[in-house]
C-alpha cells in the first residue's frame, strides 16, 4: 500500500468513527468516558432541612393573626438554615424557591439567590421563611453565564409550632388506643430523636413504648386552629421520678439531646408525678427539682422555653395516696406562678370513663385519651394568647 493510499484510508475510518458517533448521539445512547460521567452526574444536595421537619417559628401574635389585620396578619416566620454540597465546577449561584402545597397555607417565595459558591463542597445560607406549609423547597444551581446547571428538592417542610413532651406513662405510650392524626394533609409530625427523621404523629410514638398517647388527640384540636404545621418530639418514660431527670442522669442526658436534636420549640410539656406520689417526695423537694431540672436545660439548649406543667398524680389500682398526691399538686401551684413555667391541664379530674382496662394498668382509656389531648390544647392555647411580641423599633 502506498503513502497515498494509506491516507485515504485513515480518511474512510475517521469518517466512519465520526458516522457512528453522530448516530449514536442522535439516538441518545451515547456512552461518555468516566471522568466525563463523573462531571455531568455531579450536582446539587440538600441535607437540611428534611422532609417533613417542622420548624419553629417567631413573630406569631394570635391576638393579631385575622386576616383582616391591617397589615397583615402576624403568623410570624422562621429563619431556616439550608445545608448541602455542591460537586460540579465553579463559580456558581445558588438560588432558591418555596411552592405552597394544595390546600395549605404560607406564602409562597419566588426565585432568589441563596448564596455564591467559589470551591466546590459543602454550603450552608438561610432564608427567612413565612409561617405555613407543607411548602416545596428548591435551590438550583447557575453557572457563571446563567445557565441552570443542577438542582434539589426537599418536599413538605413547615414553619409552624413544636413542642418537647417529658414525663412519665401518661405523656409516654401506655394509653389504651393507639391514635391517629386527622389531618388529610398528615401536618402534624413527630422527631424521632434517634434516626433523626420526621413522620406523621400517629401512635406508636418510638422510644416511649408501645402504646397509645394523648399527643394526637392535642394536635388534632390544635393543627386546625393554627393552620400550620405541628412538630412533636416526646422523651417521656413511664415509671419514672422526678428524681431521674436529674442533671447527671440518664434521662437527663436523653432529654437534653432531643431537645439539642431538634433547635428551637415552642414549651416544653410536662406530665409526670406519680412515681413521686409512690416515693412520698415532699413540696419543696419537687419543686427544687423541678427547678434545677429547668435551669440546666436551659443551660444546655441556649435558650429558655417555657415549661408547662400538668398535674398527674391520680393512678387508680396502682395506689390511693391522697396526702402524698395533694403535696405534688401543691407544688405544681407553686411552679405555675415562678417565671419560666407555666399552667397546664389538671387531668387528675379525669376519672372512670376515662381510665382505661386491666391491660393499661388503667391509663386513660379512648375517651380519656382525646379529653386529656382537648386539655393540653386549651392549655398551650390560652399560653400562646398570654404572650406578648416585644415591640420592634
């Protein structure tokens, strides 16, 4: 073969190499080389906030939150962290959206920039969202002509109200039924502390036994009236003492991880004092406990929620104390009027219908579930309308 004949040869494969590739890339099955597959799969995550997380939110002023509140009303607004990575090239904008699902409330926020990205890796900005949701959160990704080049969605994310639960078997699973939340739109959800991930509140709640709550029964009164989302986080164990929430205690610990766990919330809702009915505590020692329970808390968390303390000292079969009972009610009075705590239900008053079989040890049976759930809202209710929005200036 000579020189020119071995040219026109290279020319037939190159052309057909050429042919082939074409045809391939018409028909889309085009397979690129790794290091090209790494950078067109490289992209955009979201790792926070997750699905179905409630956060809590600020500015909200029930005795100004109608619709025809000049100006608006005040359902206030959280200021949401969102966290991911970005693998791809840089520089790129980051920008992002929240869409309002069917049916729910907020207000919906249209494209803005998040943030700028010089270095791939992990990234972290904020944007303050309206009380609302389920909202649709999305961020994308803009290279330096404007072009979008990736993008992550995080599904039903709120801004709402979340409340901590403690205590012992009336706040814990040890209720005859195992409840369910009403809501269509399933917005109110529990933290489960350990895997941290969200779901819908119905009971079983984990890590609290295996029964039924009062927790549902509350939220089912509640979520309705506030129209937005309800985030529930519950460390209560039955059989426990006052004693055993301690600084240095186990539980302790449990209920200052949760609490860290989930940021911000609202109160947090107490419902224990039959193991100190058992072990005869006296007044003073309850509420020094209480107390000094309180301030570590707040030590750990950074910040103060106010607790809101029921009185449960009523366990039929069990035992019949009424000495040893009225002295922890007597200290639930007292707690009530120190600053950082706050009134609850008194479900001692439910008796006989609503104490449940043999089975549950006679916890609340159905009707007392949901009476004692009607209880705790009107308590967190009437809590929420006695506090007062400083006034900005």
């Amino acid at each position: 073969m000579n020189n020119q004949q071995m040219v026109d040869l290279s020319k037939r494969v190159t052309n057909r190499r050429l042919f082939c590739q074409s045809s391939i890339l018409a028909s889309g099955l085009l397979v690129l080389p790794a290091s090209a597959q790494a950078e067109s799969l490289a992209g955009l995550t979201i790792s926070s906030p997750l699905s179905k997380q409630v956060l809590q939110r600020e500015g909200y002023e029930p005795a100004h939150a109608y619709d025809h509140e000049p100006g608006g009303p005040k359902l206030g607004h959280a200021k949401v962290t969102i966290k991911g990575a970005w693998k791809g090239a840089v520089p790129v904008r980051l920008q992002v959206r929240t869409t309002v699902h069917e049916g729910c409330s907020g207000k919906p926020i249209d494209w803005k920039l998040l943030g700028e990205l010089s270095v791939a890796g992990d990234y972290q900005f904020s944007i303050q969202i309206p009380a609302g949701g389920w909202y649709r959160l999305e961020v994308r990704a803009l290279n330096d002509t404007g072009s979008v080049i990736s993008s992550a969605v995080v599904d039903q994310v709120g801004v709402g109200e979340v409340f901590l639960i403690s205590g012992q078997s009336y706040a814990a699973g040890a209720n005859d039924e195992l409840l369910k939340i009403d809501d269509p739109r399933e917005r109110t959800v529990l933290f489960d502390w350990v895997t941290k991930s969200w779901k819908t509140a119905n009971d079983p709640f984990p890590h609290v036994d295996s029964g039924g709550t009062i927790w549902p029964a509350f939220a089912n009164t509640l979520q309705p009236i506030l129209q937005v989302p309800i985030g529930l986080i519950n460390v209560a164990v039955g059989g426990t003492a006052s004693r055993q929430w301690m600084p240095g205690q186990d539980l302790f610990r449990r209920f200052s991880e949760a609490g860290q766990a989930v940021g911000r919330f609202r109160y947090v809702l107490w419902q224990q004092g039959e193991s100190d009915v058992i072990e005869n505590i006296s007044t003073a020692t309850y509420v020094e406990r209480l107390m000094t329970i309180h301030k570590a808390l707040a030590k750990q968390w950074g910040f103060s929620p106010r607790w809101l303390l029921a009185k449960s000292t009523l366990h039929p079969t069990v035992y019949k104390k009424p000495v040893e009972e009225a002295r922890i009610r007597a200290a639930i009075d007292q707690l009530w009027s120190v600053p950082g705590f706050g009134r609850g239900p008194d479900t001692d008053i439910l008796n006989g219908e609503n104490r449940g079989g043999i089975k549950s040890r006679r916890h609340f049976s159905p009707i007392g579930q949901r009476r004692a759930g009607l209880m705790w809202f009107a308590s967190v209710w009437a809590a929420l309308n006695e506090e007062r929005v400083p006034s900005e200036t």
